[in-house]
C-alpha cells in the first residue's frame, strides 16, 4: 500500500536502545547561506517536519539553532517532538 504525504510524515519507529519514536522523513540542512538555512530550517517546521539531519561539517549550527529556537519559543511545538541528528567530523 503507498501512503499518503501526510501519512508518511506522521509515521514514526520506535527507537531500539532509547525512548521515544524518531519521524521516518528527516530533513537535510545543507543549505548554502546563513539566511537560506534559517528559512528553509522554519519552513521545514512550518510543513511538519520533525527529524531534522544535521551535520558539523555543515558549519551552520547557529542557522539551523535560530529556526529551532524561533519554533519552540512559540511553544508551536515541543522540544520531545524534535529529533536532532547531528553527525561529529571527525577527519
């Protein structure tokens, strides 16, 4: 059976060695451009999204950190609805 947009972005999986479910679809923010990241990182929200794949290499923490400060201070949305995956550099 192929599920909707709105299914598929509702879906979560339990996580195996900790609590709580992680969203099937996760974002990805490499984006070129502090304002561009900002934007893209709020519309994300805006649209549903609550995994969000992040990377140190990205460079673009403080970017991706505004957008998720914004969202929460609203209280729109709770900090245990966010899953943050963020990758270390460690070349």
């Amino acid at each position: 059976m192929i599920e909707t947009a709105t299914e598929f972005q509702s879906k979560r999986l339990a996580l195996h060695h900790g609590v709580g479910r992680i969203s099937v679809l996760g974002f990805g923010t490499l984006i070129p451009g502090a304002e561009a990241t900002i934007t893209a990182t709020s519309n994300a929200l805006e649209a549903g999204f609550r995994h969000f794949d992040c990377a140190e290499r990205y460079r673009n923490e403080v970017e991706v950190g505004k957008a998720l400060r914004a969202a929460l201070d609203t209280n729109k949305i709770p900090r245990e609805d966010l899953f943050i995956c963020r990758t270390l550099d460690l070349t």
